[in-house]
C-alpha cells in the first residue's frame, strides 16, 4: 500500500475499477477530514479470464488517472499498485490486509459489476466483523429492485416492455401528452440498412485519446506484465478520463448519430468503428452518466441535427437494454452463469485467441478484436456468437472468451448478451428465439463474403460456407426443443424439406467442422 494510514478512518469507501465517478452516490457525505477511499490493482482480475491488454490496460490507466484527480481534491486514497512488492494478487486478500491496516469505523462500497466481486467483498467484512454499508449505483436509471418488480407475476419478460416503461417514467422522447415523440415507440425496421456495394459513405475514424504519461507507464506495465495475453497495445485509443470521454461523446452525436439508425447493423471490410459510439468503455467505468448520453442525443434530435430513427434506436440501446440486462444479471445470478439450455458443450476454437482462420468475417471481427478490444453490436452477435452457437460451444467458454475481449465488458452487461441472447443458453430470458442464421445473413449486411473463399448459399461441398453448414445442422441437432418455440417454428419446418442423404452430409460436414 503507498501509503501507510496515520489516524483511525471513519468511513472508508472502496472504489472498483468501473466506479470511476467522484460525484457517485458512495461519497454523497464523504468527508475528506475524516474517511479515505482504498482501490487495488491485482493480478488476479486480469487473469481469471484471458484478458485483452487492452481491456488491463484501460482499466488501470483510468484506477490511476481517478486515485490523482481524488488526491488532488484532498481525499486521501490507499492505493495498491500492481507492481508493489507486497501486493498478493488478489483483490479479497488486498482488501482483508486493509482492514486490519486502517481499521475503519465502516466500510461504504457501491454495488459491483459482479456478483463474484459483491460476494467476495461481503465475505471479507462479515469475516472481519466490519461494519458496511452497500450503496446501489447510481448511474443506472433503474436499480435490481425496479427490475424485479417490473418482472413480478409475468410469465416472460421482454426488452421492449420495459423500456416502454421507463420512457414513461422518465419523459425521454415523449410528448406532453404522454405519448412517445413520432407516434411510434420503436423504429427498428428503419434500422437495419447496409452499403451498398461502394461501401460506407465517410470516413468515421473518430477521436483517439493519445497516451498521456500515465497512460505511457501503464501501457509498458502491461506489456511487461502480461506478454502473453491476448490483443495488442499499438493502437490503444480507449478514454481514461472524464474529459477525454465527454470528447468522444460529443463527438458521436456531431459526426456519426445521424446516421447510427440506419448503419446500426451494417458491417464492412476494415471498417472496424462505423457510425458506432465506442461509448461503451466510458460508460461502464462511469467516466460518463447514461443520463448525459440520452440528453445529448435527445437534445441532437430536438436541434434538427439528428433524425428521430437514430435518435431513438441510439437511446434504445441505452435506456432500453442496457438497463434490461442489468435487471435480468442481477434478478437471475448466480445460478444464470451455469445455464446451457441447449446442452451445447463443445470447445471454443483456438482461432478465436488469434483470428487466424480463412473465413472472412471471423477473421474481421476477431482481428479487429484483437487489435483494439472492440467490435461492434453486429459483429459480436451475428459473427462470432453466431458461429459459437451454430457450433454448441459450450457456453461459459464463449462467455470468458467475451468478457477477456472486450474493453468494454463487465460481467453484468457482457453475461446476459453472451449467455442469453447469443447462445440463447438462458433458455428464452433474454431472447425469445436463438438468433441463428445462414451465411446469408453476413452477405446481406456486410461485403465480407466477397472476399471469402466459401459461398453462403451452399450448405455442403468443398466451398460451402461453415455458417450455413452448422445452420442446419444446428436446426437437426436442436429439433426437438426448437419445434416448441412457436417463434422458431417456420424456420425448423424448413428441415422436413431435407431428405436423409443430405442430412447425413450436412452432418458430417458439420462434425468435420467441430473438430476444426
Ligand atoms: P453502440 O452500438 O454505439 O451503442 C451505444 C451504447 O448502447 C453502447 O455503448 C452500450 O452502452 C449500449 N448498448 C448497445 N447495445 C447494448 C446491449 N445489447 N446491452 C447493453 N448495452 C447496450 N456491451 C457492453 O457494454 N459490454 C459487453 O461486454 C458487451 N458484450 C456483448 C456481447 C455480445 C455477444 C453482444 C451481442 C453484445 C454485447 N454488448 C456488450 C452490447 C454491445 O455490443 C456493446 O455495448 C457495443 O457494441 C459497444 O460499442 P459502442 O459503444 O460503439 O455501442
Ligand atoms: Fe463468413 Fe460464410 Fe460469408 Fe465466408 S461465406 S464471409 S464464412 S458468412
């Protein structure tokens, strides 16, 4: 610990590496004569899962840049850096040996990202007889309490009714009469665009926050730290900063929502960022409030700057499912992490770690991956959690393999889109049908095919495309539960069309393919 602790801490709170916010609920009374704040870098949250340098790299740069604009209110912060000799390694050890160090009166802590972190944390104080106090986090609009009692007696919950919901409560695109902004609740069919064959029409590469020396350190850290760990540092372009992030926020609705809308789902060859936000990261560290984010592009909407369709399918993915898989993590954790509804057990493929694969958009969208800890909504869903599907990759390795990847990812936001709408594992929470889809669906949305040595429309042969093999593989391997699924009916009744020698080939390709 940097520092060692002079006089008895009234309350100390403990910040986590996504609760960068000095104005958070946690230090509403917070009294700089009197309590401390404690944070810890540890080995082992950058470990449990493969993580992305990247991913370390964020995360530590802006502990950092946080524990020096705390410090320079006058807050005393007790500091483990992950270098320090004594450093164990492990965030409950870390925190037991703080305990006994500063011996606070009580311990104030906002709600973690994860029900692993909340656990450990509560494990440790009751161990240690210590008093505390857990404060729900703020920069939600909503807490697990509102979620649960919105899914209180219905039989199925759905994005779309919760949202509508919360619009209500909060006035967000509404007008006075209480009705949403356009007539329409949702313009989703006016979001699903793609290129056309010249491609996507400016040049959207956006701000990059360049290292400052902080950064720099931190940047070598990893490197040193963490060799082997998957992605790159070269093009580390991620806010660390309250600043940089309202740069990037301003940024987005000026230059690329108007156009969100209709790109949203959108995909092209080394067109990695698009008309996309790259908020993510600067959201869940809580550099940004979602509040902020829905005023601005509501306010972009108001100005003429930005047409209702994108400004509404932005504030969707804000007000609406962000704050829906926040309600289902924490309504149906821990037992949700070991659902696997379809039985599917089968190893994630090595290329995942490397991108090193002839299928084109995997290769895209992985090495992308790789290269800046990002891909977008489509690609994660519709590239790589599409193939895992169609593959029966078990679903906890696809779920660690998601949240080492993503600069972006905390279990709470990146299970319930893993488990429960990629690999529909969850069995209908999160979606009410898997999202599975031929090759057919990549060509139309992207031009990755193009420039792919297989052919989306053929399901078996030399040059057939490995997403429409598994396709129907997966229908002929699932049957049975997916025949129960009224929404999923047309689709499997699809395969009654299929005599038994070429189910027998598809078979058999797709089984050459699981032992890739
Ligand atoms: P944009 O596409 O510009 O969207 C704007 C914002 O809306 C995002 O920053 C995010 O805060 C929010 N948002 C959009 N879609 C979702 C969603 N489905 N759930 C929650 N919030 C959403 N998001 C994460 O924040 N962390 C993750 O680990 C994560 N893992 C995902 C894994 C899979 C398989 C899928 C299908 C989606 C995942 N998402 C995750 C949701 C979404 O893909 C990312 O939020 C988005 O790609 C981040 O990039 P962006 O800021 O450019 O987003
Ligand atoms: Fe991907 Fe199939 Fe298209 Fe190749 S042909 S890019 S594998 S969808």
């Amino acid at each position: 610990m940097s520092a060692v602790a002079t006089k008895k801490v009234r309350n100390l709170v403990l910040v986590f590496g996504d609760q960068l916010d000095p104005d958070a609920g946690v230090f509403k009374d917070f009294d700089p004569k009197k309590d401390a704040v404690w944070m810890a870098e540890v080995d082992h949250e950058s470990t449990y899962v493969w993580s992305h340098k990247q991913r370390i790299a964020l995360f530590l740069s802006a502990m950092r840049h946080f524990r020096d604009e705390l410090s320079a209110r006058g807050i005393k912060v007790h500091y483990r850096e992950l270098g320090d000799k004594a450093n164990s390694g492990k965030l409950s050890t870390e925190l037991e040996h703080a305990l006994e160090t500063l011996k606070p009166e009580k311990v104030h802590f906002t709600r973690p990202g994860e029900w692993r972190i909340l656990r450990g944390c509560e494990k440790v104080l009751q161990t240690t007889d210590t008093s505390y106090q857990l404060f729900e986090d703020t920069h939600f609009f909503t807490a697990p309490a509102d979620f649960d009692e919105h899914a209180e007696g219905r039989k199925s919950l759905r994005m779309e009714f919760f949202y509508r919901e919360l619009r209500k409560k909060t006035g967000i695109l509404m007008d006075e009469d209480g009705k949403p902004v356009g007539g329409e609740w949702n313009f989703d069919k006016e979001n699903r665009g793609s290129f056309g064959k010249g491609g996507p029409p400016v040049e959207t590469a956006g701000p990059v926050s360049e290292p400052d020396e902080i950064t720099a350190e931190v940047l070598r850290l990893v490197e040193d730290h963490f060799p082997k760990h998957p992605g790159s540092l070269k093009h580390f372009r991620w806010p660390v900063t309250r600043r940089a992030a309202l740069h990037a926020l301003n940024d987005f609705v000026k230059h690329r929502l108007p156009d969100f809308g209709t790109y949203q789902d959108a995909m092209w060859t080394d067109a990695p960022w698009l008309y996309h936000a790259w908020l993510g990261s600067s959201l869940n560290l809580k550099l940004l409030n979602p509040r902020e984010v829905v005023s601005a592009a509501e306010a972009a909407y108001h100005e003429g700057h930005a047409p209702l369709p994108a400004v509404e399918g932005f504030i969707r993915q804000i007000l609406g499912w962000r704050e829906y898989v926040r309600g289902v993590y924490w309504k149906f954790m821990p037992d949700y992490l070991e659902r696997n509804s379809l039985g599917a057990d089968a190893a994630l493929p090595d290329f995942y770690w490397t991108g090193d694969t002839e299928y084109a958009c995997l290769k895209q969208t992985i090495g992308q991956t790789l290269e800046y800890g990002y891909a977008h909504h489509i690609q994660r869903l519709m590239v790589t959690g599409l193939y895992a599907l169609l593959l029966g990759v078990n679903p906890k390795a696809v779920h660690e393999w998601y949240l080492a990847v993503y600069v972006d990812a905390v279990e709470w936001v990146e299970l319930p889109n893993v488990l429960g709408m990629s690999q529909y594992a969850d069995g209908g929470v999160m979606a009410s049908k898997p999202y599975a889809a031929t090759g057919k669906y990549i060509q139309r949305m992207s031009n990755y095919c193009a420039k792919c040595p297989k052919n989306p429309a053929k399901r078996t042969g030399e040059d057939a495309c490995p997403f429409t093999t598994l396709y129907w593989d997966f229908l002929l391997r699932n049957e049975k539960p997916l025949r129960r699924n009224q929404r999923m009916s047309l689709q499997v009744r699809n395969i009654d069309r299929i005599d038994e020698a070429e189910r027998s080939e598809i078979r058999a390709a797709a089984a050459k393919l699981k032992g890739a």
